[in-house]
C-alpha cells in the first residue's frame, strides 16, 4: 500500500506527459512482457471454475482497469494531498464490503482502528487545501479548475480498491499470488487496447523526454508485479476487512510523496490527521493472545470453506 500511495502521487508527471488511457494501456503492456511465465497453471493449482474466473475479471475491471482511470483521470484535477484525503477512506469501505460479502466479523480493534482512519478524514477535511508547487505537472489537466471532478474520481478509485482487496481475499482461495498478479493484468491489457490504440495513433512518442520513459518502466512494474503480488501473498493470511486498514499506507504515503518530490504543502492539521491513521495500522496489526483474536478471524463464504478445509 505504500508504493501504491507512491505511484499514485507519482502518476502525476506521466499523467502531464501522456494522455491517461494511452497511459493505462502502456503501463499493462509494460508489466505483461514482464511476467508471461507467471501465467502458467502451477502443477499442484485445480482448474479454474467459472466463478473463479468471474472474480478473475471482476478483480481487474474494479482493481485495475477502473481504478487507474479514475485514479489518474483524478490526480490530474486535484493535488496528490487531496487525493491522499480522500483515499484514506479505503480502510472503513474495505472492513464494510468484508463485512457484506464474505461475512467476516469486525471486531472491536479493527473498528476502533477503522474510526481512526476515519477521523484522520475529518481532520484532513477541516485542513486548509494547499495548491501543487512548481512541478510541470501540477498544471496538467486543468489542475483546479474541477477540484470537485478529481475529488470525485479519486473517491470512485476508493470504491474501486476496496472491491479490489475484498474480492482478492476470495481469489487466494483458490490461485497463487503469481497467476492471480498475471491474469488481472492481462484482463487489464485487453480492456484498455482499444483506448490505447485510439491515442497512440495520434500521439508524438519522439515528443516524451526520455526519462519519463524509465519512469514509466517503473511506475508499469511497481503497479501491475510488485504491489499485487504482495497485497495478494499478504491476503491469503490476514482477513481482508483487517488488511484494509493497510491502506492507510496509501493516503500517508501518496501525501508524503507530494510534498517531499511535488513540491506541495503539508499543514500541521494534516500531519494530525495522518498520525491518527497510522494509530488505527498499530491497532489493527498488534499481536493479539495466543489461540488467536477476534481479529484474526475471517468468516469466508461456504464454498471457500470447504476448499480451506482440504
């Protein structure tokens, strides 16, 4: 959840030198020719059921496809602190749709830590809004003409990465983290071609500095392998709607990024806001007794059940 937060702030140069469909596509093109061996059905793995394969897709069109549009389509109208407020709503919709879909029971740390996350929001909200700094692309996409439009999108990506962890807690089930990371990007791919297309036809790639292009290497590999295969290997040991209050890590560190590389402003209220989000990781992830704690218990749906009790 931290890289995440990292590229989501970081997104913002690429978003100024690409346009964000072109960019989506790219970035799935990019992790795709990384990771065509992670592809394979490991030996020991069943066939996937047709539900399997529904939440295959389900995972990348909200988790991936979805959620980089919105998320970048709204960095590109609002400041990487602003997206950071926002996004630290993931933990309490996470804890929610677990709640709702796969029956886990919330217990009353993670609930407590879940209204420190929730009012690390309230502070950010009370916090006066700093604009960019000097960096080129605080002025891509009409940034702050339509705060109100990015704002939005970025609470739509909310949306987005919270079905992404639910739905990813049923998938390590049933796949490894590896396939699981391979075939939501290439679902990603798929979708995002036609867009892709459509922009690269007209685009001047000559016109990119060549940095942008090692930073796009990057923000493709850190997006698409390494933070899905280590949300996904995380998932398949901690309940999801405790997991969720991980991505507090996302608003802290999408914030951080802002202000230390985008040259934007950090008030002492918001400083607050995101200790107060950091104290609900401490109290979701501290050690409970010995024979487990309320938790650590996950109630999954009854056909995840009997392929646990294998």
């Amino acid at each position: 959840m931290s890289l995440v937060g990292c590229y989501v702030a970081l997104s913002k140069p690429l978003v100024a030198a690409f346009p964000v469909l072109l960019l989506a596509w790219l970035r799935f093109g990019i992790a795709a020719l990384a990771m065509p061996h992670w592809l394979r059905k490991p030996p020991g793995e069943p066939p996937m059921t047709s539900r399997t394969r529904g939440l295959v897709f389900l995972e990348s069109f909200l988790g991936n496809f979805l959620f980089s549009i919105c998320m970048l389509f709204g960095v590109s109208l609002t400041s990487a602190v602003s997206a950071g407020v926002i996004m630290a709503a993931i933990p309490a919709v996470v804890a929610i749709i677990s709640w709702v879909f796969l029956r886990e029971r919330i217990s009353g740390r993670v609930m407590l830590a879940i209204v420190c996350a929730a009012l690390g929001i309230g502070l950010l909200a009370l916090a006066p809004s700093h604009g960019g700094g000097a960096h080129p692309a605080s002025s891509a996409g009409g940034m702050g003409a339509l705060p109100w439009l990015g704002n939005t999108l970025v609470f739509c990506a909310v949306l987005c990465e919270a079905s992404y962890a639910v739905i990813g807690k049923s998938l390590t089930g049933k796949l490894g983290p590896r396939r699981i990371s391979s075939l939501i990007n290439l679902w990603g791919f798929v979708l995002s071609t036609p867009f892709g297309i459509w922009f690269a036809l007209s685009f001047d790639f000559a016109a990119v500095p060549l940095p942008y292009w090692g930073f796009l290497v990057l923000y493709a590999l850190a997006a698409s392998i390494w933070t899905v295969w280590l949300w996904m290997t995380g998932l398949r040991s901690v309940p999801a709607s405790q997991a969720g209050v991980f991505t507090v890590m996302l608003p802290v560190s999408a914030a951080l990024v802002g202000v230390l590389a985008l040259g934007e402003k950090l008030s002492s209220l918001q400083m607050l806001a995101f200790a107060a989000a950091l104290l609900g990781v401490v109290l979701a992830t501290w050690p409970g007794r010995r024979g487990g704690s309320p938790s650590s218990v996950s109630l999954l749906l009854p056909s995840e059940k009997n392929n646990n009790s294998q």
